[in-house]
C-alpha cells in the first residue's frame, strides 16, 4: 500500500495508483480513505469506468445510495459492456 501511496504523491494527476489504493483501502475497510482516493482519481480522470465504479461502493458503503447510483450511471455511460 506505501508504494501505490507514494506514486500518488509523485504523479498527482495519475489515476492507476489512487485506484489502486482506493481498492485496497476499500478491501481493508477504510471506506472513508478509500473515497477520498476514488473522488481524487476521478477528479484526475472523469471517464474511467474503474474508477467510476469503485467510487460508487465507496459512496454506497458510506450510505451515500444517490451519489454512488450518479457514479454507476455515468461508469456505465461511459462504458456500457460494463452490464
């Protein structure tokens, strides 16, 4: 987790290690951290479905149902083979 952790803070604007770690930190059940790395990895990246869809569960374990139904909505919009 160190490595995914210290590659986002070299490349900021890189979505693949704050996805990573989202996923981790979301497997481990730190949701609140998790969501911070997704919302920071879609704010790099809009259009990834990956990290559309992780942010989702994030937002959905935090009781967020409506935000995390924008996310999988807009994964889908964006990749609609995700069904």
């Amino acid at each position: 987790m160190a490595e995914y952790s210290r590659a986002a803070e070299l490349d900021p604007e890189s979505t693949a290690p704050r996805l990573a770690l989202g996923r981790l930190l979301l497997a481990g059940g730190d949701v609140k951290s998790a969501r911070a790395q997704l919302e920071a990895a879609v704010g790099a990246s809009p259009d990834d479905a990956d990290a559309l869809e992780q942010l989702g569960i994030a937002l959905a374990r935090t009781g967020d149902a409506a935000g995390a139904l924008v996310r999988f909505d807009r994964a889908l919009a964006v990749d609609p083979a995700r069904v």
